[in-house]
C-alpha cells in the first residue's frame, strides 16, 4: 500500500525557539520617516541636518563642542592628527580594546605603548602608566571599556605632570558619567562611535567632543580634505567657489542621512541605556552565585551601591566570565555550546599586544600584560540591548545556567 502521508507527519513539530543574535538595532518608524525625509530633502551629505545633530549631540555630552565625523575610528585619528601626534612619538593606550584604538596611532607613524588594566575594571591601570612614561611619549587614549569610565582623575593628573594630550575612546561610553559629568565633556577630544553594535546607531559614524572651539574648527577642517573654513557649504547658496587646502585632511565627513537617524536615535538614548542597565541587573542577579562564573567586581559594587561618587556605565557591554577549573569545557567550547543552544556572544577583546600585527612589529609576548591576558582567557559578552525582551534575558539565563550544570566539574 503506498504511504500518502510524508514520513513525518506523525512527529510532533518540535518548536525550536529563536536565535538569540549577540546584537541588534533599535531602528523604529521615526528614525525610517526622518531618513525619509532627508532624502526627498535637497541635501544628502554633510549639512543642515549634521549641524543639527551636532548641536543635539553637545546639549547632550553637556560639551561645547561636536564634530560628527565617518566613525569613532576617524574621531580617534582625528584626536591625534588635531595634536600633530607623530613619527617617533608614543602614545600609551590599554592592550584589552579592538584594534581600532592602536591602528590610529600607526596611521600616525606614532606608537602605541600599552599598559596593563585593572582587574576590577578591566580598564587601563593608572598605577601602572607612568613606568611606561618615556620623553618620547605625548598623549594617552583611556577607553571607557563596555561604558565603565576610566579612572580619569588619575589620568589628568598624570597627564598634566608630563604634559601628555589626553583623547578618549569612549565608543562604548555613550552616556557614560564620571563625576557627576558625562564622558565627553571634560574638554579633552572624546570619540564615540554610532556603530550598530553601539548603544545608539547612524549605521556607521562617530564624534569627537571637545571645549576648545579652536581644536573644534580644526578638527572640522581635517574631516574634510583639510580645505579652509565651511567647506560643506562650497556647492550651498550660501558657499563660494573659492577655497584653499592648508593642511593635509581626510574624508572622514558624516552625512545628512546618517543625521536623519542619529536625532531620532539620540532622544532615545536615555531609555535605551536605562533598559541596558535593568537588564544588566536581571543578569548580575542570576549569575552572581553561580560558582562556575565570575562577574567583574566593578559589577559588584555598582549594584551594591558603592560607586555614589557620581558615577554611571552606560552598560555596553556585560561580561561574564568563566571561573578556571570549574568546567570541563573551555572558554571557546562554551560559547559554541551556546550558540548551538540559541545564544550569539561575542568576546572583547583580543588583547593588542598578541595580534599578529602588534607582536610581530613591537616583539610583543604573551604574559607582558597579565592581567588583559587572564581576563581575556575567561569573558564572555552575553547579548544586551533594548531589543531584547524581558522573556529573551529569561532564556538566555537559564541556558547560561543549564550548561553550567551540564558541564560542571
Ligand atoms: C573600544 C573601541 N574603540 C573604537 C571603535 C571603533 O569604532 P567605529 O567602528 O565607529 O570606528 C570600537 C568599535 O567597536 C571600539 O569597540
């Protein structure tokens, strides 16, 4: 007799939930019918809907001043380029960030010194700067590592004793406050970045912050080609034919179309790192007494209350990491698992100093920065955005937890 049915038929559908991406847009209808607008608009690139942003942007940081410019890469580069950071000088940074952090010093011919991080932290350890300190070195670029603020007020002091420049990466510090005062507006340059990953997003951009209305103009000069004040404006009815190249600049311009998105994406900032920071505590109280996992101290006394000295992380990121001989599997096994299981992760980061790139030019080892080195072999970033619904952070818990108990020695 010839079986009608499809040999499975009788199986009962089995319902396999949703991957979980390790990271996700918040891009809603308003952002869509602002970007929509700017395109029916008479200007796409960098214009009007920039300046706007711009100003939004400062009102924000509470700064004086922002350039908004291609990506927190560009920001960076421009940070250094503005100080006339160069060939043989050094700029010291922390080994545990992306690559984007040091390859702008080696666009400068200048070289990045790295300096261990904070265990509690995980960001640069002031303690540890100044033995790196040589007559050749003329700036450091702290970053804010997953929103955590660094410890600036060692920074500047350290800084202004040695007469360093001081740029901050504070791609993950969207929001971010330190002393009662938001990252960004301590009047040194300050990059952030709008990459999708990032607590807001204009696809791809950034902006450096600065107080300096000098440094400000320069900064806009070197975004776009080094040409003479209001370059943007040349083909505008307001602009004129005439122009002049006084310095050597970049294409590192932000669009009208990514200004479109950063407004609408801007307003929403706050909400969007308040439901960053609820979720980080849903996370820290699930996971903070599970014996197998380990979660930054800097966690612990932020949820205990103990950091009332004015001070917020924006929660990028939140990192959980592996306690050693806990585990039959190891680091990279568990995130597989998790993936298998419908969970995306991430790790950040590799440390600098053991890239290829790095090792290979500097003769960089492993065990030259320790502490980078031990933390890097246990984090975890688990997925945290707005997007994300309270039941997600649920499942992703107890799948965090069920392959502890499957895998626990
Ligand atoms: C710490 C840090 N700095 C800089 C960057 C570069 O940002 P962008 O992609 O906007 O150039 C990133 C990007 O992920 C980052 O994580």
């Amino acid at each position: 007799m010839n079986n009608i049915l499809p040999v499975n038929s009788t199986t009962p559908e089995k319902i396999v939930p949703s991957f979980i991406p390790y990271c996700q847009h918040s891009i809603e209808q308003e952002e869509i019918q602002e970007v929509v607008l700017t395109l029916k608009s008479a200007w796409l690139t960098s214009g009007p809907k920039t300046r706007s942003f711009e100003k939004n942007f400062a009102d924000y940081i509470g700064c004086e001043h922002a350039v908004a410019v291609s990506s927190c890469t560009a920001a960076l580069h421009l940070g250094l380029s503005v100080y006339g950071i160069g060939a043989g000088d050094e700029v010291i940074t922390t080994p545990l960030t992306f690559c984007a952090t040091a390859e702008v010093i080696e666009y400068q011919q200048a070289k990045p010194v790295f300096v261990d991080i904070e265990p509690e932290t995980f960001n640069i350890d002031p303690n540890l700067i100044e033995e790196k300190i040589s007559s050749r070195t003329k700036a450091i670029i702290p970053v804010h590592y997953g929103g955590i603020p660094c410890d600036m007020s060692a920074i500047y002091d350290i800084a202004d004793k040695h007469d360093l420049k001081v740029i901050e990466d504070a791609a993950h510090a969207l929001g971010s406050i330190y002393q009662n005062k938001k990252i960004g507006s301590f009047g040194n340059p300050t990059a952030f970045s709008f990459y999708p990953t990032k607590n807001m997003t204009t696809v791809e951009g950034g902006v450096v912050t600065t107080n300096d209305a000098e440094i400000a103009e320069k900064l806009r000069v070197l975004s776009l080609h080094g040409i003479s004040k209001d370059a943007w404006k040349r083909y505008s009815s307001e602009g004129q034919w005439y122009y002049e190249v006084h310095h050597l600049g970049y294409k590192y311009n932000f669009t009208d179309l990514q200004a479109a998105l950063g407004i609408q994406q801007l307003k929403k900032l706050d909400n969007f790192n308040s439901i960053r920071e609820d979720y980080a505590k849903v996370y820290f109280d699930a996971l903070k007494d599970v014996p197998e996992l380990q979660l930054p101290q800097l966690y612990h006394d932020y949820f205990a209350g103990l950091r009332k000295d004015g001070f917020k992380n924006s929660w990028h990121l939140f990192v959980v990491m592996l306690a050693p001989n806990r585990l039959k599997i190891d680091r990279a096994q568990f995130i597989q698992e998790l993936k298998t299981r419908g969970v995306g992760t991430s790790v950040h980061f590799i440390p600098l100093h053991v890239q290829p790139y790095y090792a290979k030019k500097y003769s960089y080892k492993e065990g030259d920065f320790p502490v980078a080195e031990t933390v890097f072999s246990k984090i975890i970033s688990l997925p945290l955005y707005p997007k994300l619904t309270a039941d997600e952070i649920e499942r992703i818990i107890s799948i965090v937890k069920e392959l502890v108990e499957d895998f626990h020695i």
